[in-house]
C-alpha cells in the first residue's frame, strides 16, 4: 500500500507541476501533461528507475481508463442536442471527411511508402483516422468554447469522425461473435430506459449527499463499459453514447456537470494523458525519425487538405476555418486504443506499435499548439462568468446530485 502511495504522489506530483506550465503557457494542461509524461518517462529510462513511474502497473491502467471513460462521457453530454440538430449536416460531412480523408490516406502510405502488410497498414490508417475527443473536450472546457454553438459543433464532428473510427476497427478486425450481440442488444435496452431512470432517480434522489444519481451514472458506465470490452469492443464508445443520451439531462444541472468535472479532471484525466506520454519510445524514434515523420505528416496533411476545403463551407472566417481543421487533426484516445488493439492481437509489430502512439501522441500536441498560439478565434470565446457565481459552483459548496 506504501508503494502504491508513492506512485499516486509522483503523479498528482506531475500533475500540478503540468497545471502551473500549462496555466502560464496558456495552452491545454492535457497537451502539457502528454509532454511531462514523454520527458519524465525517458528521464526515468535513462537513470534505470522507469519502474518507479509504475505505468504498466494494472490499478494505475484502471485509473487512466477511468479518465477516459468519464472525460468521454463529459464530452457527449456537453452536446447540445439542439445544436447538433441544427448543424446536423455540418458534424456530419466534416466528421465523415475527417475520417475517410486520413483512413485512406494514411493506409496507402503506410502500404506503399512503408512496405507494411496490408493488416497492418490497415491498422494505421484506423488508428491515424482518429480526432481526440479526450484532448478537444479538454481545449474546449479551458477556453469556454464548450458553452458556444462553434466549440458544440467541433465536438459534434469529432464524434462524427470517431464513430467512423470504431465501426472500422470493429468491421476489419474485432471478431463479430454472439458477444458481440449480446453487447449491442443490451446497450440498445439500456439506453432505450436511461433517460427515464436517471430523471426518476433525480426527481426522488438527487441534491444529497449521498451522490445516488453520481453513483448510478457510473454504475452504467462501467457496466457497459465492462460488457463492451468482453465482446471484444472498447469502453469509451458507449460513455460517449451514454453522455449523448444524457446531454439534455446535464443541461438542465450544470452543477452536477462541474462536480463530475472536477473529480474527472482533478484526480482521474492526470493519470490518462501523463501515461499515455510516458508510453512514447524515444529510442525508437531517434533510431528511425524518417518513419515517425512520414506517418506524422501524412495524418496531417491528409486531415488538413481534406477537411479544409468543407469547413470552408461552413466557416467564413479565416481563424475559425484553420482553428476548426487544427483542432479535427488532433488524435489520442482511440488512436492509441486502435495501435493497442493491434499490437494484443498480432496484426502490428512492437515497432510498429510504437511508431504509430508516437505519432497519435504527437499529432494531439503539434495541432493544437498551433491552433492555440496563431489561429485561436478570440472573437468568439464567450463572456467570463461572474466569480461571484463561478466559486461555489467549482468547488462544489451546493448539495450533490
């Protein structure tokens, strides 16, 4: 138990030590964290303490899937229903774009520039078709965008866009057994009831201390999360339709909304983006930088040359239209969970593996910087809330729901 005490120190450790970069930089603490989590791994390498980090250990593994799940939950039932309705067919070209673009492209290169199988090269193309709804949900929250129906449309594409990732996945290569039935008959029923349970649950239940609601929504999310990964599929798609199911629930309490936040991002996300750098190889990508570039700029570009064009269509502005293209260029969660994947079931090589996270990591810093620093649209970041009304609600003084 001390040496699990240890761990946790270390981290939250590097956590704050991100928070404070990040908050002086002014660019995502989730981007800053993936950077501490690069530099401290190879640290630790070097010095022959990597085992201190405890990364490969199987109760932090869960901490940080547990970050993802409840940031991808956040993230749908951040979606405004309303809004998705209303730019339906704008989250629907560009997140379709932004797939197909960088699917194709990325696993022709990585079959003829690369010389890789056609599994493998398939594998790639999935997991570099990948926006990271993790590291955009994160932007959006720190710059208020979240609260715009501009920043509600990102998120809609980047749903979009990963959807088509997971049906890819699971089309190509996850095995369609009668597990896989099971899964996706049991989700449709319970997500057909969750509306109505959770408003019955609030009705009865909510603004305790006892946190009922709370406890019931990660109840589900773990339940299905659990039967997901048993029928071979992966946990963090059905929090997102879990989070999209309850965005109407969620906006009509946005305290219960920031007291999930605070616990996601304050305790469990710090654990998801610092491991998630820590995983990176730097020997292996200064042993052979031309692949990791290769791969690296052909996900850009790709993404780039093919969105751009329809973002036009629906954003005049020149920072909106670059913010936008920067910011569904992006990849983490499911791109690493798609190089995983492969690498447990043998369709990718170590080597492979590794050039393809190194590239999903870097993909999620590079374009957000940029975005962040040239093409970051001021204009339409909404008003600061009052601190008269911010204070309590962040550090959660009202009754828990």
């Amino acid at each position: 138990m001390e040496h699990i005490s240890f761990i946790v120190t270390i981290w939250m450790g590097l956590a704050v030590f991100s928070a404070i970069i990040a908050h002086h930089l002014r660019v995502s603490i989730a981007l800053i964290e993936i950077c501490v989590g690069v530099v401290v791994a190879a640290l630790a390498g070097y010095f022959g303490k990597a085992e201190m980090l405890g990364s490969n250990q199987e109760w932090l593994r869960f901490l940080a899937s547990a970050g993802a799940i409840l940031l991808t939950f956040l993230a749908g039932a951040e979606l405004d229903p309303d809004v998705i309705q209303k730019k339906w067919k704008e989250v629907t070209i560009v997140g379709s774009i932004g797939f197909l673009a960088p699917f194709l492209g990325c696993a022709a290169l990585a079959y003829y520039g690369l010389g890789w199988n056609s599994q493998a090269s398939l594998l790639a193309g999935v997991a570099l078709s990948t926006t990271s709804m993790a590291v955009v949900y994160a932007i959006m929250l720190e710059t208020g965008f979240n609260r715009t129906e501009f920043g509600k449309g990102i998120l809609g594409a980047c749903f979009i866009n990963d959807l088509g990732t997971v049906i890819a996945l699971g089309l190509l290569f996850a095995p369609f057994t009668y597990k896989t039935v099971i899964f996706i008959v049991a989700s449709i029923f319970i997500l057909f009831f969750l509306k109505r349970i959770t408003r019955w649950i609030t009705k009865y239940y909510a603004y305790r201390t006892a946190a009922i609601r709370t406890k019931f929504v990660i109840f589900i999310l773990f339940g299905l999360g659990t039967l997901a990964l048993w029928s071979g599929s992966e946990a963090v798609l059905p929090a997102y339709i879990i989070g999209m199911v309850l965005a109407g629930h969620a906006a009509k309490d946005m305290n219960w909304v920031r007291r999930l936040r605070t616990l996601t991002v304050g305790f469990l996300t710090p654990f998801y983006f610092l491991r998630a750098g820590t995983l990176v190889s730097l020997p292996a990508l200064i042993s052979s930088p031309l692949i990791f570039l290769v791969l690296l700029g052909g996900k850009s570009i790709s993404k780039i040359f093919g969105l751009y064009p329809f973002i036009t269509i629906f954003r005049t502005e020149r920072k909106e239209r670059w913010y936008y293209t920067l910011m569904m260029s992006t990849g983490l969660t499911f791109g690493t969970i798609s190089a995983l994947y492969g690498f447990s079931h043998g369709i990718i090589t170590h080597g492979q593996y590794s050039f393809i996270v190194s590239t999903v990591i870097a993909s999620a810093v590079v374009p957000t910087f940029i975005a962040g620093i040239a093409f970051l649209p001021k204009h339409l970041l909404p008003a600061p809330e009052k601190a008269a009304k911010r204070i309590p609600q962040e550090n959660g003084l009202s009754d828990e729901g």
